[in-house]
C-alpha cells in the first residue's frame, strides 16, 4: 500500500507540470489580449463619434461588458470619458449606466421637470415643446432613477441650422467633482455625453459657443469653477467641436505641459526689479517678457518675485484683428506669497482649422 500511494504522487507529476505550462501560455495570452485591447481603447478614446466607437473594436459593437472594462481602463489612464453606449430608446432605460440607487439624496423626477420649466430657455417655447425636451432626457435615463440633479440647461439653436439643440448638466446630490455629466443633444444625433472625474458640475459658470477656428463648425465652451482657494480658486475648461456628426475636444496652450501645470494655465515667473515697486512677467511659453508695475511686498532683493497661480479663469469670447478668440485671464502673484496680488495675465488664444491653438499675444492688466 506504501509503494502504490508513492506511485500514484508521482504519477501526478506530469500531469501537475503540464497544467502549470498550460497556465503560463494563458496567462501570457490574456496579457498580450488585454494589451491589444488598452491599445485599441486608447485610440478610441480620442474619437468622440458613438458610432466609430461602436465599430472600432474587431469590427464588433462594443457590449455592455466591454464597456465597462473600456470605462475602467479610461479611468486609470485619463479619469476622463467621452463615451457613447447603444442608442436608447423609449423602453430602454439602461442606455446610461444606473448608480447609487440606494443612495437617499434622490431628486423625484417631478421636482427635476420643474427646475427644467423654470430654465430661462424654456420661457419662450411652448409647453409641447417642453415637454418633448424633458421626455429625451428621461427616454435616455439621464437623471439615473432619479440619482442625479438637473444642473444647467441649454436648449438653443447651436449652429444655426434652424433646429433646437439641448444641453443638460447633471450631478448627484451632495457632491461636487465628478459624479456628473454634460449631456449634449445635436440635431437628430444620437446624444454626446462628457465625464471627467475632476470637473466640478456642480458650478458650470460660463458655457458659450461660436465658431472659434473659422471652418464653418460651432465650438462648445464650459468653464467650470471648483472649491479650491488661493488666488482664484481653481477652474475648469473643456472646448468641444461639433463637426460631421461628431464632438472632438479642441486643444487649448495650457495642454503643452511643459510650459504648463496641472492647473490648466501657462507658467509665468514673476521677479522683482531694482526700480521701486517694478516686475518683470517672463511666460516661457511665448518666450517674452512683461514690464509692469505693482507695489512691492517687501524692499527689492535679487530673486524675488512670484509667479502664475491656479490656471486659466474667466474664459470669454472676443474677436481679435477680426477673427474669432478667446480671452483667458491668470491670476499672478509677487514675492509676499500668493494672497500678495501683482496683476493679471491676459492671454488671447486662437485656433487653427486643425483643432491646434496658440497664443496670439498677452498683457499684464493690474489686479483689482
């Protein structure tokens, strides 16, 4: 009985090696799957089309499951989504994932219909017209089994074809960044939606739209303002063009992060002159530099100053020698740390028919 036992252990050898090779060939094969799919994921994130997404991967639509694990994979590498799932329908609430349904800040759904009768946009059209807005946003599950709030709307015609478009903000009770969404309505297209977990939804400040690069297509701007302090708190921009059927974000200077930070503006160093109470602003970005003046901190000494704080803010539309730009404001501080106030950056940005932008030219206004 002892030799047949050893016997049998040692039968089991080979069959124990096989399995651990077997095991290694698959692991190596769902690595190298999975690499292909981040791959492929990656270059999809760049295209904002629903369609294009749907058909990109192995010329399959993407599934609910594939979905998923692509918002998974968006996150860890951008914490940013602009995502199209299967168009909804009427009896198709699961267009919009479903979330938090135990959570007990919920919004009745009567009580976002009001808030969307009172929007300023609705004043002017007819109580049909209303409530066929307010219909699509529940068709396609918006609010979230009543998850999420109404924040900001929109319903104009955005690039004047003669038809209503329809944006809608929406965020959960209670939160601030992320845990919200932009959604866009163009024409008969299939809804556009914007996630970022790190745009606070909660207070969109500035939202206009123009034909900013001169090809015949609107842009889309949203600036948002946060809870951070020090200077001007931070604040958040997203620039989208609606072209072809299709939303692709536009760039802005502040994305080139090697003259930039994370704070969504330009570098700017501050330092102090031997003249009383005089700066120089040097932005390495257009490699140019800025006299002005503003009332020292403390006496001049070499190597004091400040420099930039908090990013871009106070996005607006302008038009610069003719042609369509926007003004982006930074708040710039001296050498008595950022309460001490010198001025502000004003940067004119323009935009090439490719999408690119630049800085057309820039001033130092003083603080106020």
């Amino acid at each position: 009985m002892k030799n047949l036992k050893n016997t049998n252990i040692l039968a089991t050898i080979p069959f124990r090696s096989t399995m651990i090779v077997l095991a290694c060939i698959i692991s190596a094969y769902l690595f190298k799957l999975n690499s292909a799919r981040l791959q492929n994921f990656t270059e999809l994130s760049n295209n904002i089309n629903r369609n294009q997404i749907q058909e990109s991967v192995s010329n399959k639509l993407l599934t609910k499951t594939s979905l998923s694990y692509a918002s998974l994979i968006q996150k860890l590498l951008s914490n940013e989504s602009l995502l199209k799932e299967k168009q909804p329908s009427k009896k198709d609430t699961t267009a919009f994932p479903n979330k938090d349904l135990n959570n007990s800040y919920l919004t009745p759904l009567a009580d976002n219909e009001k808030l969307f009768r009172q929007s300023e946009y609705c004043q002017n059209l007819s109580n049909t017209e209303i409530t066929t807005f307010f219909q699509m946003l529940c068709n396609d599950n918006v609010f979230e089994n009543e998850t999420r709030k109404l924040k900001r709307l929109i319903i104009d015609d955005l690039d004047g074809n003669g038809q209503k478009d329809m944006i809608a903000i929406v965020q959960k009770p209670r939160t601030f960044y992320g845990e919200g969404r932009i959604y866009i309505y163009m024409n008969n297209d299939i809804p556009y939606y914007f996630y970022n977990d790190f745009f606070p939804y909660d207070n969109v400040a500035h939202i206009f739209w123009n034909d900013l690069d001169s090809d015949g297509n609107i842009e889309i701007v949203f600036e948002a303002n946060g809870t951070g302090n020090g200077g001007t708190g931070d604040w958040y921009q997203l620039i989208l063009r609606y072209k072809n059927h299709t939303m692709q974000r536009m760039t802005l200077p502040c994305d080139d992060k090697e003259h930039s930070d994370n704070e969504y503006g330009l570098f700017v160093n501050i330092a102090q002159k031997p003249q009383e109470n005089t700066y120089n602003a040097y932005c390495p970005y257009i490699n140019e530099t800025i006299t002005f003046h503003a009332d020292f901190y403390y006496p001049y000494r070499e190597g004091y100053g400040g420099a930039n704080c908090r990013g871009f803010y106070n996005l607006q539309y302008i038009e610069y020698n003719g042609k369509p730009a926007i003004e982006a404001w930074e708040y710039l501080h001296g050498e008595g740390g950022i309460p001490h106030s010198v001025g502000i950056a004003k940067f004119i940005i323009t935009w090439n028919q490719d999408g690119s932008s630049h800085i057309a030219d820039w001033r130092i206004d003083p603080w106020e």
